[in-house]
C-alpha cells in the first residue's frame, strides 16, 4: 500500500490517503479539510490517482480532525468509522467548532461504523491493524501497516512528544500505558505517521521522546 499525507488547516492537521495499489481501493484517515480548496487538494488527489474510496478513518474525533467530515462523508457515501467512545465527541463538534475557530454543522445525522481494537480492515491486499490508545481523548485509535512498516498514530504519539491530557476525557496515566504497550512495541524501524507535525520512527522515539525513555 501507499499513504499520501496533507497537512490541513489551522490547526495543521495531518490527514492521510492509503491506498492499495492493486486494487485503488483507498481510506482516508481524519478527513481535516478547513476550506473548499482543501478540501479540493484532497479530492482531487483521489481523482487523478483513480482511486476509490471505501472508508472513512478517524485516529479520534477532536474537532481538528473531522473539520470536513461531513463533506466526505456526503461525497464518498460512506459512513465514518471510529472507535464507539469518541462518538460523544463527535456528537459535541459543533459546540467544539465554535470554541476552536471551526465553522462545522452538527455531526448528529452521520452514518456511523464501529472500529474495535485488533480490528483488521482490508482495502484490496492491504490491511490496517486498529490498536485502541486512549488517554489523549476518548476512542483514540492507532492504525498499523505491518507490511509498510508504518503507523499512524492521531494525536496519541508526535515526533519527541505525546498528546496532551488536559482536555475533556484526557488521561496521562492511561495514555502512557498503551504508548508502552500498544505503540512501543512495534519494531525499531516502523515510521511514525502522527497527526500533527514531522514523520519519525519508532527507533527515534524510543531515543530521543523524553516521555518516554
């Protein structure tokens, strides 16, 4: 498979495109698009490569990263699917929105798929592992590519830094916990793939992530 990252608005969220290459069959993971001429980089992206969009991701359901949900919720006519503990969040993301500077509607009405952890999603030959990793929010899930070499982590683990815990649901205990054992874990050489800021590794983070060493 292959991942097309966008960083999108001003929060600088990044959104990514995976696709399988056999098949063109694609998800997107935290669909982040602020305006129509995002939105369009993404799209568009999607067009010219001819892909085919069969699900909707979210890492979580942080008003940051769903800021165009519900337009390609609407557009591709897929449900989103996340882990059933962020749905409060997404259910709150108008109020979110207006707090945050995110011009959203209300997210009640969206179809809906519930992801489990050790979820296994297959986009043609491809697969997604889902790993549940709460303690930043509510429902944060990580997805992995074992065959890539890859994760992509939300807001759970940054390049030298983890996600904050100060918000609503937010756990520093919890979320240390699964980074060691749900993150961590995974071999030296996966690429870290996190939802704001520069790529890493797992090897780099187990050196330089002062949380943890």
């Amino acid at each position: 498979m292959k991942v097309k990252q966008f960083t999108l608005n001003h929060f600088g969220t990044n959104c990514f495109v995976v696709w399988d290459e056999g098949t063109k069959e694609c998800a997107i993971v935290d669909p982040a698009a602020e305006t129509n001429y995002e939105e369009a980089e993404v799209t568009q992206f999607i067009a010219e490569q001819g892909l085919t969009p069969k699900m909707i991701l979210l890492t979580h359901a942080h008003i940051d990263h769903i800021a165009g949900l519900r337009e390609m919720c609407n557009l591709y006519k897929l449900p989103v699917s996340m882990h059933r503990d962020g749905f409060p969040l997404l259910r709150q993301a108008e109020a979110y929105g207006a707090v945050m500077g995110f011009d959203v509607t209300s997210m009640d009405d969206l179809p809906v798929s519930e992801l489990h952890d050790n979820d296994v999603l297959e986009l043609g030959a491809g697969r997604l592992e889902c790993r549940a990793v709460p303690g930043h929010c509510p429902g944060s899930m990580a997805f992995v590519l074992h065959e890539e070499k890859m994760v992509i982590t939300g807001d759970a683990l940054f390049r030298g830094s983890i996600g904050r815990t100060d918000l609503p649901g937010g756990d520093y205990g919890v979320l240390m916990d699964k980074l060691k054992t749900r993150i961590m874990t995974l071999p030296d050489e996966y690429e870290v793939l996190p939802g704001h800021g520069e790529l890493s590794t797992i090897g780099e983070e187990h050196l330089y992530n002062g949380f943890l060493i």
